[in-house]
C-alpha cells in the first residue's frame, strides 16, 4: 500500500471505534481488536503506518563489528541491508538491486561490495553501483544514477534504528526521554555476546506483549521464573514512543529461580534501586530491551505476514564481566534462563494466535499488571487513527 493508497483509504469505521477503545490507560482500556493480529488488511496498513513511517528498531550496533559486516531485514514490505561501510559508518540501504530489483544481499555476513547475483551488478559498501557487465551498449547509461537508495540510520545509547521516511521525524524527540530514563545503565558501552534469530507463528505485537507484562508469569513460568519476580511498580509516565516499568526481584531476572547463586558481578556504577530488579522497556514498535542487574537481554521482533513474526534474541554484558574469571561457564546459565522462558512462551503464543484468529474472538480487558501492554496498544491506535 503506497502512501497514497494511505490518505485516499479510510480505516473500517467499525475497526477505528474498536481501535478508539484502546486509546486510555490500562485500567479503562479493551485490547487491540483481534483483526489487528489476523486481518491481512490491517496488516497492509500496520506496514505502512507503523514500518515505513517512523524509526524500526535494528537491534545494537556492534552487532556490526568490521567494515563490510552486513544483515538484511524486511519489514514494512521492503528488503533492507544494513551494512558498516568502508569508514565505519553504518548505513542502511534498499536491497533491491537497480537492474531489474532482484534482492540483493541475504542473511548476514561481511562482503567487500554488494553483488546481485542475478546479473552481477555490483555496489559499493556505499550504496553506488560501481560494476554493470554488458551494459555498453545501453544508450545514456550513467552508472552514477543507479545506486541503491538509502534510508536514515540513527545511533542512541548502542541501538541502531532506521526510517524508512523521505523526511524522518527527529529521532531524539521520538526517544523523548529515553536516555534519561535508562540514564543507570552504561548502554552504549554494553557488548553483545549472543544473538539467534527463530521464527514464531504468531503475530509480532503478541510476540513483543508477552515480554512486557507480568500476568503471565505464574501461570506460564511456574517453576522457571516466577518465583524471581515481585510485582512490579506502577509503570513510568514517559514522553516518547516507548514503554518502561521497573520491578524488583528475588535474586536477579537473570537467572532461573534454582541457579540464583551463580550470578555475574552487577553492571559497575549500577548502584541503588537498579541493583535490585529489572526495567522492562518497549521500544515502539519492535524492541523489547529488560535491563537487569548484570545484564541486558532483548529481543527485536518483525512481522512476517500477520501470521508469523521473525525475531532475534540479544544479550549483552558489560566488557568488564566478560573479561572476568569463568564468564564463558557462568554466561550459560543465563542463556539457559532467556531460552527456557522464551521456549514456556512460545506454544502459548501460538495457541493465543490459534484463538485470535476466530471470527469470534473480540476484545478483552487488562489486568493492572499489564499496563505496557496497554500503553503500546493505545500508541498504535493512536498511528493508525492518524490516517483516518
Ligand atoms: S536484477 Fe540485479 S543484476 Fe539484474
Ligand atoms: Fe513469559
């Protein structure tokens, strides 16, 4: 859907009033309507209105460790490559090529140029098309006018976002504050020490709720995770288009309730309340980011269809605790803790997609200890009653 498919087409009025139930703090609000996890035509519009305008998170840059290092995405239907070009600066480009648009790059890797192995055209780590076999004969062939168009890239606090936007909103006003809020943690300096990729069948915005409340967790983590965690603060009031609630707990959210004497040093300078539980933050639409004692795991979510949503699982530490004794044997345990309540999750959200997709599944109400997950649905009403 282009963007004047956007501004000529209306939202169902019965979709915008569904939506406009959603538009108020958790205690008052209804759940997104179910079409926004199954409709393809809400789809099509959430691709337009959510993912091509904006900033879309990309996960955390030094992900991206040498020039030529590059990964591709696909969201808001367009296939991106996001790659750290010859000075080290990272980029993010169309990766579909200028000849007859093939996709360009796939997966991840390092490459010295971009090469479409359709034809061999060929890019630079800058986006310029700097090889085209055979094409002498083209009449007023300039190689200059067929470069890879690129999007805005923005850097803050060690997370990469792009915007798919000609003109992007600022993103430091997108962020609000942000910074200041996580101000705690040493973020940009945090290194990351793994991140998987895996597919869910369920829809993204699913995908990222269930990391954002804590109704779940002696029902779907009973003997995981939830003896770790008290219940949560009231959430924090932010300017900017994220989520943040800050929980104390038992030991630390890292590790599973049996392997709390096996933590890692805590985050240094982390002193006070931060040292004593784990902020879980949405930033809108696609990171999930929960900042713990020692450590800071995420998850980058991105829809695939309405049915299906690829994500990537991030966990970093501080340079100081991987330099540390025994990090390699102690990192383990808390890997297992981030797979084992990721893999209690999963089936559940798939058997919640099972249900939404029901011609008679309507919305329901949240708990107060949900209300990020309110919070997110009331910004996405917000968006996609903009084009109404
Ligand atoms: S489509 Fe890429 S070189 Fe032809
Ligand atoms: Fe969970």
């Amino acid at each position: 859907m282009s963007d004047l498919d956007i501004r000529s087409s209306r939202i169902p009025q019965d979709l915008a009033d569904d939506l406009a139930l959603c538009r108020a703090p958790a205690g008052e609000a209804s759940t997104l309507p179910p079409a926004c996890y199954t409709d393809p035509e809400v789809h099509a519009l959430e691709e337009a209105v959510i993912f091509r305008r904006g900033w879309v998170g990309v996960g955390r840059s030094d992900t991206w460790q040498a020039n030529g290092d590059f990964r591709t995405f696909e969201f808001g239907g367009v296939p991106i490559v996001v790659v750290r070009d010859g000075d080290g600066r990272l980029r993010a480009f169309a990766n579909s090529c200028s000849h007859r648009s093939a996709r360009i790059m796939e997966g991840e890797g390092t490459c010295a140029r971009m090469r479409c192995r359709f034809h061999f055209w060929t890019y630079g780590l800058d986006g310029r098309l700097v090889g085209a076999p055979s094409m002498q004969r083209t009449s007023r062939f300039d190689a200059g006018d067929h470069g890879l168009p690129e999007f805005t890239l923005e850097e803050r606090h060690g997370f990469v976002l792009v915007s798919l936007e000609d003109e992007p909103p600022a993103i430091d006003g997108w962020l609000g504050d942000f910074g200041d809020l996580h101000a705690d943690w040493p973020l940009s300096d945090l290194v990351t020490t793994r991140r998987r990729e895996f597919t869910v069948g369920c829809n993204w915005k699913a995908f990222a709720e269930v990391f954002n409340e804590y109704y779940h967790l002696p029902y779907v983590h009973p003997d995981s995770i939830d003896g770790t965690y008290d219940d949560p603060d009231d959430p924090d009031q932010v300017d900017g288009a994220f989520a943040t609630q800050f929980g104390t707990t038992v030991g630390t959210g890292g590790l599973l309730d049996d392997t709390q004497d096996r933590a890692l040093p805590a985050v240094p300078g982390l002193t006070g309340r931060p040292t004593t539980g784990v902020r879980y933050t949405w930033l809108y639409p696609n990171l999930i980011v929960a900042l713990g004692q020692e450590a800071l795991w995420m998850y980058e979510v991105y829809p695939d269809g309405p049915d299906r949503c690829r994500c990537a699982q991030v966990v970093c530490f501080p340079k100081a605790t991987i330099d540390g004794p025994d990090f390699d044997d102690r990192v383990g345990d808390y890997y297992e803790r981030f797979d084992l309540a990721l893999a209690e999750d999963i089936p559940m959200l798939v058997q919640q997609h099972a249900g939404l997709r029901s011609p008679f599944a309507r919305q329901g109400r949240y708990s107060y200890l949900e209300p990020s997950v309110a919070a997110f649905a009331d910004w996405y009403a917000g968006r996609l009653l903009s084009v109404s």
